[in-house]
C-alpha cells in the first residue's frame, strides 16, 4: 500500500475522494443508508491517504482535518483550545532503530546464532536504555523473587504469563532489577490462547506525555521473545523447550538452570519531541436544567502508522481498530444536526491510545469543559463486527449504572448484554474509557460476543491472530455489515438514552 505522490497539495475535499478511491470501496454493496455512510468514512480515514494515521503524523493531521469539516457539517461547535478543533500537548518518543540494533546468542564455542530483532526478539524503548549488553544467560521460571538467587550481572529469561496468580510483567522487571540481573528476556506464552502473541513487532517506540511523571524504567534492558526463538536461547543446555512452554501455559512448576554462552546486543536509540492532537467538538443540550452536564463520547483516531512489513505490506491502516468507529462519532452527529439531546455531548477523537491512553489521559487532566460537569465516557473501540451480533461484553458493566442502562436498550433488540468472560486479557484498561473511570466519572465500552466454541468465537481469535495491530486491518478484511449496522444503532439509542435521562449516571460500587 502506497501514499499517493504529491499529497500534501490535495486540497480536503481531494483527500476525502482519493481515499475512497484508493480504498476501492465496498460500501456500494451496503444495503442499510446508516452503515452504508458510516462504511464510506471508515474507508475515508483508514485509506493510504492517511498513512495509518500514527500521533503526530501528517496523515494523523490529514485525517483529523476530514474529521473536524465532518463535525462542523452536523453543527457541531469546536470544543478545542481557545475555541478550535484541536487539544494540542506535548510528546516525548523513545525508539529502537532497526539499523544499528543487532542480538546475537554467542556459544562457548565462538559460534553467534543472530536472533531477528522485530521478528525473533524486541526490546522495550526506554531514554535509559544502555548502547550495548553482554551477559551470561540463566533461565528463571516466572521470575518471582524467590526465584532470582543469584541471578545478578546475569540475562534473566522468563516465562511471559499473563494468567491469574502468578507474577506479572511488571512484577517481572522489577524482581529482575532487585537481583541485579543485566537484563530480562520474557518469553511468550503460546498456550495463552485468547489472545496470542504476534510476530513481527511493528516496531519498538515509547511514546509518553513530555513532563508528566514516568514509571520508574529499568535501567536494564527489558526484552521479549518469541516461543519459536526460545529454542535458540536454550539450544545447547540439553533442555526440552516445548514441555518447558507447555509446563508454563498450564501454570505448572518451572525448572531454573543456567544457559551455554552469552547474549550480545547493541542498541540504537534515538528521541525525539513532537506534538499531538485530540480532535474535539460539543454538541450543547436543549434542557436549560441538564444542559451544562457533559456526556462524552469517544474513539481514538491514531493508529499504528508505517511499521516492520507483514507479508509485503507495511501500512497499518488501523480500520476497525479505529477508524470505522470515529465514523460513528461523525454519524451520530449526523443525526443530531438541528436536533440537539437534553444533556450537552462532547465527540472526542483521542490520540496516542496506541501509545497508553496518552490523548485520553491529557483530555481528562486538561479538560476543556469542567471536569465535574461530565457525567459519563461512553467509548467505542475493541470492536470487531465479524458475525451477527446476539451478544455485547460490556465492560465494567456491574460498576455504574451505564450497565442497566445497557441492558434495557439492548434488550430492545434481543441483544444479551454479559460481563468480561476474559479479565485476564485487561481489556478494561487498555481504552480510552479507562482515565474517565480512574478520574471517577462512569464509563464503559463494548466487545463483541460470542458462545464458546461456535464459528463467531473461531473469528473473532482469527482477527486477533492476523489482524489486531496488523496491516490486514484494513478495509478489504471480511465483515458483517448487518451487524456493524446493529451496533450502530444500539450506541446511537444508548447515547440518546443517557443523554436524554432525568438522572445522570451513577457508580454501583
């Protein structure tokens, strides 16, 4: 997938008509009006013209500018800094250049088995990141405390599990840094099958609000690696590498021995300072009496950009994950033009979700309407219209009153509304809805759902093995428009629903 040439001189109006050209758009073949526009803009935002909208980007801008004309076309006033568009903070970035980085397992012997940094093995960004490692290498179980004697100036690798009662990844670092350990190498676990691990990395950046307060970094090297590149690290030790994994996948004791030879890298890491962007709007309430109460309601418009190619293609367009679902930011306020809700509505388009909530975070630390005036964070991402929609995951959906708000709106359309079946995958914390809760106010967001077992269940794994975070998220990907449509029409009567309400949402516990 390629930019067109000359870019930057295509007026807006050129972006939007080359984006869908280039797309080769399938909304024609959409029956229903509402998701037939809708598809139209997500295959707008997610084209080449914009670049897979990474923060700070050009195509970021280009798409924020397709966004910001379609909210002033519904009427919508701009909710930005100093009466604009735009809530603009400031980034600091941390990468990991491919040239200039090398990992390299040295035997005894003088042979060097080179791992493939993005494929193999990546490491995470950090402005402490030292230029180079060498060290002996030691393999650690799960890397609780008790499991570190002796471990310092040594690599520690240990098992990557994600799975209840066990040590986490920060819990990880940080017993490794206590050790004294050189560095950490987690190693996947491929039996962690709800959400599996993917292979190439797209690349290794950090990407942080500049001056906020950072979590402590270690000052080792902190590495992830592939199940499949495991048996190079312990080749030569006599180990068996998939009973090890497999003892891990089922949580299951772990041996800890020391590994033959050492592992050398060199790092090439570079920063830069940029500038980012939300894209905000409001739609004022007509109830003098609820009017200065804000609902707000959001996806994020960043994605992952240009990155490490996968099966030739190095654009991430970013259409589901979450293009389409800005497109239904823009058709609410379609719908809404001249017909304004009781409560007042702010529509915000985050940046730098991909890079931890940043644009969300910013928005609820800076907020351009009081903070105590926003009732409730209705956010849309995670979401991944693949089969006929019977089911919604809603998340912290026993937390607020939002879940029997929910409940009662999708009742309407035989739509069974459950709880997470999936805690461990975190996904409560991982959007944008996630700094609204933090700061106290209700919010929620939705998955699709599925039985266990059935055919929705195989595609919504297959998305996340091939697409989530992938190129393949683009606009040629399979979909089931009946049910994109469905869902649709469930946020616009919940929005309706909440915003309308003679009482604002409450917290449950």
């Amino acid at each position: 997938m390629k930019s067109p040439p000359a870019l930057a001189v295509l007026s807006l109006a050129g972006l939007i008509a080359w984006g869908a050209q280039a797309a080769q758009p399938r909304s024609a073949g959409i029956n229903d009006p509402d998701t037939r526009a809708w598809w139209e803009i997500a295959e707008t935002l997610s084209s080449d013209a914009m670049e897979g909208r990474d923060i700070g980007s050009p195509g970021h801008h280009r798409a924020a500018l397709v966004v910001a004309a379609r909210f002033k076309a519904a009427g919508l006033k701009p909710a930005g800094d100093n009466g604009t568009w735009f809530q603009k903070f400031p980034v600091h970035e941390s990468r990991v250049e491919t040239a200039g980085t090398s990992f390299n397992v040295w035997r005894d012997d003088r042979s060097a088995t080179p791992l493939r940094f993005l494929h193999d093995i990546t490491v995470r960004p950090t402005d402490t990141l030292p230029a180079s490692l060498d060290a002996p290498m030691t393999f650690r179980g799960y890397c609780a405390p008790s499991d570190l004697a002796e471990a310092a100036g040594k690599v520690v690798i240990c098992f990557n599990t994600k799975r209840a009662g066990l040590p986490s990844g920060a819990q990880r670092v940080q017993a490794a840094q206590a050790a004294g350990a050189a560095g950490i190498v987690q190693v996947d676990d491929p039996y962690f099958t709800i959400e599996p691990p993917r292979w190439p990395a797209a690349y290794a950046r950090s990407v942080a609000i500049a001056g906020s307060p950072a979590p402590a970094a270690a000052a080792m090297p902190v590495m992830t690696l592939s199940a499949d590149a495991f048996r190079t690290m312990v080749a030569g030790s006599g180990r068996d590498t998939q009973a090890i994994l497999k003892l891990g996948g089922a949580k299951q004791p772990l041996p800890s021995f020391d590994l033959p030879g050492r592992l050398k890298a060199q790092f090439h890491l570079t920063k830069r300072d940029f500038t980012a962007e939300n894209l905000l709007a409001r739609m004022p309430g007509r109830d003098p009496k609820l009017a200065g109460q804000n609902l707000v309601l959001s996806a994020h418009l960043d994605g992952y950009g240009y990155g490490e190619p996968v099966n030739g293609d190095g654009l991430y367009n970013g259409t589901l994950d979450d293009a389409a679902y800005v497109g239904t930011l823009i058709r609410f306020a379609d719908k809404h033009r001249g017909k304004p809700l009781r409560r007042s509505v702010v529509f915000a388009a985050f940046t730098g979700e991909e890079k931890g909530l940043l644009g969300a975070h910013w928005f609820v630390e800076h907020p351009t309407v009081p903070k105590t005036s926003m009732v409730a964070d209705i956010n849309l991402d995670q979401l991944r219209p693949l089969f006929p929609l019977t089911i919604l995951t809603q998340l912290a959906e026993d937390q607020t009153s939002l879940g029997r708000t929910a409940r009662l709106v999708a009742g309407t359309m035989n739509i069974r509304i459950q709880a997470d079946p999936e805690p461990e995958r975190g996904l409560l914390q991982r959007a944008d809805h996630w700094p609204f809760m933090q700061a106290g106010i209700p919010a929620t967001g939705f998955i699709f759902g599925y039985l266990p077992g059935t055919d929705a269940e195989r595609r919504y794994r297959e998305w996340y093995q091939i697409r989530y975070h992938r190129p393949q998220d683009d606009v040629t990907q399979p979909m089931d428009f009946d049910a994109a449509g469905a869902f649709n029409r469930f946020f616009y009567l919940l929005a309706e629903a909440v915003a309308d309400a003679d009482e604002a949402p409450v917290w449950s516990r």
